[in-house]
C-alpha cells in the first residue's frame, strides 16, 4: 500500500517560539541596556556632528561668495555710503564714498526729511555763523 504523505527536503523557517518569563525579563533587561548605550552613541554624534556642520556651513558660504564672484565679476564688502539731500528737487540719494556713485534713489523726500535743521547748512554741514551774521537782515517793526 503506498503511503498517502510523504517529507520533502528540510528547510529551516523564522517561526515564533513560546519563551518563560524569566527569558522575557532578561530580554527586557538587555533590550534597556542597549538602549542606554544607544543613546550615547546618538549624543556622541550629535556633539562630534555639531562643529562638523557649523564648518560645513561656512565651508559653503565662502563658496556661495567665490562662486558669486567668479560669475558676477563683484564682491560684496562694506563700503561707507551717505543720504545726500537735494534740496532744490526735494530728494534723497544714496551715495557710497569709495567712487561717489549713487547706488539707490533718487526718491522724494519724506515729510519729516524735507524739514531743514536750522543748525545745518544746505550740505547739512554746520552752519557758517560768520557768514550768518553778515548776511542777517534786522527786522523792521
């Protein structure tokens, strides 16, 4: 009589096996541990990461300016600039000292800026008082 099952070659599978409490608290005790030195290393490499990225940063802004540069022709740089007031036209520009050049404006003079100081000359220099006395009119009552 033939047989009616019959095994084919072994094979080893992944399948859950039932473990004593015992097993389940050393398991716990291990999976804690692990965990705290999981954390470290995390700390570890926040700290060791923390400096590396801040170079990394300036690292790629020293090549956002070369880059700038090479393809613009320019560089940025503090240079001393002035609001210089026409007077007669009733507008301010904005001049950088280095080459005298006008970098913003022209544009109309605010309310508050159209208002002269009276201790200004038109160049907002300080006034020449000399000149003041010798020009003053007396006032006729």
């Amino acid at each position: 009589m033939a047989r009616e099952t019959t095994d084919g070659p072994t094979f080893t599978k992944e399948l859950p096996i039932k473990i004593t409490e015992e097993e389940r608290n050393t398991k716990a005790r291990e999976a804690a541990a692990l965990r705290v030195d999981a954390a470290v290393i995390e700390a570890e490499i926040k700290a060791y990461a923390k400096p590396r990225n801040e170079k990394l940063a300036e690292l790629r802004t020293t090549i956002d300016a070369l880059s700038r540069a090479a393809t613009t022709g320019e560089v940025l740089a503090d240079v001393q600039c002035v609001e210089r007031k026409d007077w007669r036209r009733g507008e301010v520009s904005c001049v950088r000292l280095d080459t005298n050049e006008i970098y913003e404006g022209p544009r109309a003079m605010t309310p508050k800026e159209s208002q002269r100081e009276e201790f200004t000359d038109d160049d907002g220099s300080p006034p020449n008082k000399r000149r003041a006395k010798l020009t003053s009119v007396p006032s006729q009552h």
